[in-house]
C-alpha cells in the first residue's frame, strides 16, 4: 500500500504540472436541459449566460424528470439526442464537458442483471443442483472432495456474474463515456487517473467526456448554488476545512482500503496546510463524527462515515466545497425527508458535492488528498474530480459548477 500511495502522490504531481490548469473553456461545455421540467431549461440559459457559453451548446431532451430512468430510457432519450447533438454540433470534439441540469434523471435503476447474466446465473445454480444430486450415490471420498471443489468452483462464478452484470449507474457516470460502446459490466478504468498503471485500457483520454450536475431540491437552490460560486470565484472562499478522520494517522505503514482512505483523509488536511489558502484546518481523528453546537464555518471538508444521516455540525461558506465518504449519499437530490449527505450539504449552503448513486465501494470515491491539491493547485471543480476519479460507468456523481475556480489566483502557476 505504501507503494501505492507514492504511486498516486506522484501521478498527482505529474497531472498538476502536465495539464493545464485551466484547459477548460465555457465553450467546450454543452449543456443538458429536459423539455418536460420547464425550469430545467430556464437554469440551464441562465447558466449559459452566467459563464457565457455559447447559447447554440444547449442540449435538449424529452423525458420523464423522475430522478430514477431505465436502462432503456437512458439510452434512447438521454445518451441519443447527446450523440446526435455531439455528432452534429461538434464533429471536431470540440466539447469536452457536459452539464446535466435540474430535471435530468441522477440515476439508471434497472435492470440490475443482464438477460444474458441472469440465464448465466440460472444455468449455474442447475448445476450445483445436479452436483449436489450426484453426491449421495456412494462415491469415494476423492470424488466427493473433488464435486464439493467444482460447487465451490461454480459458486464463485454465480458471485462474479451477480457482480459484473450490475448494470445500475449515474447517468452522469455513464455520459463520461457516451462517444464509445463499452461493457456494461461493472465499473471501467478512468484513463485520467491512470496514467501510471500498466493495466489495459480500452479508451483514450480523448474519448471520455467530463460531466458534472447542476441540480437539487428545488430551482431556487441550483440557481443559488450557481451564483455562490461565482461570488465566491470573485471574493474568494472564506472559511476553515475540517476533515474528519476516523483513525490517527497511521504514515506510511501498510493499510487495507478503509485505512488507506482514512490516511487519505489525513493527507488531505496537510495539503490544505501547506497550501496557506484555509486560516484553520482541523482534523478529527476519532471514531465519533464532528456534531452540532459548535461554531464551524466550513469552506473545505472531507469525512466519515455517517450512512444516510447528515449531521448538522457546519455553516457552509459561500462557494463550500466537500464530500462525505459513505454509500448511497447521492442517491435522491429531491427526496422529501432524506438525509443523505449531498442533498442536505447543499440545501444547508455547499456549493460542490460529490456522492454515489448506489453502493460504490469505498475505491470508488476520489481520493481526498488528490481532489484537493488538483482545486487549491488552481484546477477547476471538474478537472480537479475527473483527475482524481477511479472509476467511470459507475455510481460516482459532481454536483456542480464544472468551471468553478475557488481558488483562481492560482492561475498560471
């Protein structure tokens, strides 16, 4: 893990110095909008005229606005007008990032198996049957040992298909990779953040587009999220970062996934250090989460694990920026009592969250350490989450403004 961790601080050293801080253009940027929530498209122009991207970059779509779609509707309603609207539009590939507004579906729900995964499995599950039929007729302890193996064997298969055939996903996850035909077949390597794996990949960085996702519990709130971070761009972000640990730091001592994250965590609150852009950082390194009654203006953070039950320990700054590490938190933007932690940072005044659609698995998530120096190195929001992102195809969503700078002085450097 050790070896790893040096791995993934030295590819965010080469990202910071071989991509361009700001390679990011308003009009690289098309803009999703669904004709069937009227004040879908009404943010998305005042989106545009906000960063002044090019009025002609709008797309539209005709769809159900309920925030769970099918497999189906996805690829028909939403993935289709982007095609036709990229290949039209854009035959030099001339956009690069896509913005999905208030009334575009956050999440593809069904199926969860393939057809074809769910005969797989049927096909499977016979033949422990027959298996487990055939060991009651007096064979010797070598064989019975030998069918007891090939049960295990086909057990382990049922498992990986269950896994791989899992076709659930945000739709914003799955838009990254809308120019290409790809497996549905769990998640898929992000190129951006590998460049220094040796692993297969099976598209270039040229065929992945950034997407990000203005959007939450009403239309007042995206219009506010969208003006706090130009205000906060203009002011500058004021406030303290608190990350929140779970464990003391462990150095560079080899760890499993949640510890690796938890360091990753701690890493992240020496990258604010140094960077002299927070006042005050605070670490949390106790089990226990930071609670309500204490005065904490929160301009960065990164924690957990509190699943589904925000807790209410923070003022959010104008232009706040964080994320909680825990399962399922972006599941509804709109739900009315849900606490999930990306619905209500942003109603309590965050400006940028990130959060998964479903069960993501802890490798998932972006690591802190690395989405925080790409943003306080002077990156935009989307580029700093695209560099620092394991996976596409997958759960993990941006809510937004792609081109928000918070700390733009940086430009340049």
């Amino acid at each position: 893990m050790a070896t790893l961790l040096s791995c993934i601080m030295l590819l965010g050293a080469i990202v910071l110095t071989a991509m361009p801080g700001y390679g990011l253009t308003a009009d690289e940027i098309a803009v999703i909008a669904n004709k069937q929530e009227p004040e879908s498209i009404s943010l998305a122009r005042f989106y545009m005229d906000q960063r002044r991207i090019p009025s002609a970059n709008l797309i539209t779509i005709d769809m159900n606005p309920a925030e769970d779609c099918q497999r189906s509707d996805y690829d028909n309603l939403i993935a289709a007008p982007v095609l036709s609207f990229l290949n039209q539009h854009s035959p030099q590939n001339t956009i690069r990032c896509l913005v999905t507004m208030y009334g575009v579906p956050l999440k593809i729900s069904t199926p969860a198996l393939s057809d074809q995964g769910s005969e797989t499995i049927a096909q499977l599950s016979k033949n422990i049957e027959e298996i487990t039929l055939s060991l009651d007729h007096g064979k010797d302890e070598s064989m019975l040992d030998s069918l007891s193996g090939k049960i295990s064997d086909i057990k382990n298969q049922i498992s990986y298909y269950t896994k791989v055939n899992d076709m659930r996903a945000a739709v914003d996850s799955e838009l990254t990779l809308v120019l290409q035909t790809h497996p549905l077949a769990h998640w898929l390597p992000n190129p951006y953040y590998r460049d220094l794996h040796d692993e297969f990949l099976p598209f270039a960085k040229e065929d992945v587009l950034m997407v990000s996702r203005l959007d939450g519990s009403s239309p007042e709130l995206v219009r506010k999220m969208i003006t706090d971070a130009l205000s906060a761009e203009k002011e500058g972000l004021r406030g303290d970062a608190f990350f929140d640990a779970r464990w003391p730091d462990p150095g560079l001592k080899q760890v499993n996934s949640y510890a690796w994250y938890d360091r990753a965590i701690h890493r992240a609150a020496e990258v604010v250090r140094k960077s002299g852009r927070m006042s005050n950082v605070v670490v949390d390194e106790q089990s226990a989460l930071f609670q309500p009654g204490v005065t904490r203006d929160a301009a960065l953070y990164c924690g957990w694990y509190s699943l589904a039950k925000y807790i209410d320990a923070f003022s959010w700054q104008k232009g706040a920026v964080g994320y909680h590490i825990a399962s399922s938190e972006c599941s509804t933007l709109k739900k009315e009592g849900s606490q999930v932690w990306c619905k209500r940072m942003l109603e309590k005044g965050a400006a940028a969250t990130i959060g998964p659609v479903g069960e993501p698995y802890v490798n998932a998530f972006p690591p802190p350490d690395l989405f925080f120096a790409f943003l306080l190195g002077g990156k935009n929001l989307v580029e700093s989450y695209f560099f620092s992102l394991p996976h596409l195809s997958w759960k993990m969503v941006l809510i937004g403004d792609p081109l928000y700078t918070p700390f733009a002085d940086h430009r340049g450097k």
